[in-house]
C-alpha cells in the first residue's frame, strides 16, 4: 500500500501538472484517495495487532504528500520563467488551530502565512503565499511562475524537484521498511503460537 498510494498521488499530480486533469481531479484522486488509503490499511493491520505494519501509514502518508508537492516544483524546473517582480503590499494572516488529546488537554497550533500582492510582467502571478516574508513593499522579488497557468508560483530558489523526490522516496522507503519488519515480526508470532489443548484432554 505504500508505494501505490505514493505512485497515486505522484500519478495524479502529474496529470494536473501536465495534463488536463482539474483542480478536483487534484484534490479527491492525488490528496484525498491515498490518505484514505493509507488510513484503511492502518486500521485494518492494527486490529490485527500488527501495530509496525499500522506505523508504517505515517511515513507513507508524508511519502505521498511530498510525491504530490514535487511535481509541481519539477514543472516549474522544467518550463517555468523567472520574472521581477513588484511588492505593491504585504498581509500576515495568522491561523490558530486547537485539539483536545485523549487525556482531555487542550493544545493549540499557530500557523502565519504572508500575502504578497504582486506587480509582475504581462502574464505573472498577481499575489504569492509563503510561510514568511520575503520582501518588503516597493522590493522587488524574484518569482518563478508557469506559464500555463497549471502550477502556482514560488519564490526564485524555492525550487525544490530533485530534492522533494529524494524526500518522498527516503519517506516511502521508510514505510516499506516497517511494512516489511511488521510482516516478519506477524509471521514469527503466528509460527511459535502454541495451538490450544482440546477441552478434557
């Protein structure tokens, strides 16, 4: 299950990339579908107690979101353009998300993100979202944009392909690991179970 729910989302993203598959295609067929994968086959090996093989869905799962994301860094290796831009404005947007754990603690999560309103060539990206900020207003910044409109933005240097391919394989391989680990240590207990005695025996 790991490397298919990998080569799913790498399959898919690809479509969208190069291809004509649309927004939600990308969602539900390069997101959502491996996870959900992933997740059913988490469930059904811990009820089975086979509790590695479970483990194994999180490196899978990081494996297949980075498979996903480097898609779209390697179109924008392959046919992006490097423009300058304008920084005509900056907003912070901040996101503050809380969960209870099982022991009924409350923790909270906050996550800034910064909106880069643009002034780009004919045809550039109008705004950029980054986890920090890169300019200030009346800077220029360097953006790598895909013509085609199929890929969003990043910053000039922000381009990782080769890079979130290594990540994605070394998470996928993880996974195959545990799976593997998980599959020997299930076969071992089943081999040495001791059979029950018949009742009256």
């Amino acid at each position: 299950m790991p490397p298919m729910a990998a080569a799913l989302a790498f399959g898919v993203a690809r479509e969208s990339a190069y291809g004509s598959l649309g927004r939600w295609g990308f969602f539900l067929g390069g997101l959502l579908l491996p996870l959900v994968l992933l997740g059913g086959h988490a469930v059904l090996a811990a009820r089975r107690g086979a509790s590695l093989i479970a483990l194994s869905a999180l490196p899978a799962g990081l494996g297949a979101i980075l498979a996903l994301a480097s898609v779209g860094h390697s179109a924008l290796e392959d046919r992006g353009v490097e423009i300058s831009c304008v920084v005509l404005k900056v907003t912070e947007h901040t996101e503050t998300d809380s969960s209870m754990d099982a022991q009924g603690h409350w923790t909270s999560t906050t996550r800034t993100s910064y909106d880069h309103r643009l002034n780009c060539p004919s045809g550039g990206p109008e705004h950029l979202d980054t986890p920090s900020r890169l300019a200030q207003e009346g800077e220029s910044l360097a953006v790598v944009h895909d013509p085609q409109g199929k890929v969003s933005p990043r910053a000039a240097g922000d381009v990782h392909g080769r890079g979130m391919r290594g990540a994605a394989a070394v998470a996928v391989g993880a996974a195959l690991l545990l799976g593997l680990a998980g599959g020997i240590r299930e076969a071992y207990e089943k081999r040495h179970r001791r059979p029950r005695r018949p009742a009256g025996r």
